[in-house]
C-alpha cells in the first residue's frame, strides 16, 4: 500500500481521506477507521480514542464545552487541503 508524509511527519496511507467533527468525535473516528479511511478528527477533547484512530486531530475548542470559529474554519480548511479528502462527517455541537 503506497503512503506519503504530509508536513507534520505523520504517514497516510492511500487510502481516501474523511474528516469529522463536533464537540466529540471519537466515536466516528473509530467507525471511520474501521471501515478503512484515513481520519481527520476535529473536537474539543483530543483523548486517547479519538487520537487512537485518527491519523490527524485538530482542537476546535474554545471556552468550555464550546467550539471556537475560527479554529473550526481553519482546521476545516487544512483538512480540505489534504490528498484523496472525500468530505465531512458532523456529529453533536456543530
């Protein structure tokens, strides 16, 4: 299977890229994973889970239990960037 690195160092293989989003996104990610994507996660908590199945993770929060803009539009549009990026999946808080 053919891979790349992308600017952080991190390894994605060829297979196509999905994000998702929302206050929590572990359980997506886990499911994207799965079933075979490379997984951009975007939430407030960053924990093991999340991380565990995601090939990148962007912290959107702001304060509290909230999501801030700018960070959402701007990890959005980093996502976007990526190779082989298919769409986005949303879940609670967006």
């Amino acid at each position: 299977m053919k891979s790349h690195r992308l600017g952080s160092g991190l390894v994605m293989h060829r297979a196509p890229c999905v994000t998702v989003a929302g206050l929590s996104a572990g359980l997506l990610a886990q499911s994207a994973a799965h079933a075979g994507f490379n997984v951009v996660a975007l939430d407030i908590f960053g924990d093991r889970d999340t991380r565990e199945h995601a090939n990148m993770w962007f912290d959107i929060g702001g304060n509290g239990l909230s999501i801030d803009r700018t960070r959402l539009y701007d990890a959005l549009e980093r996502a976007a960037r990526l190779p082989r990026m298919l769409g986005l999946i949303v879940t609670s808080g967006l």
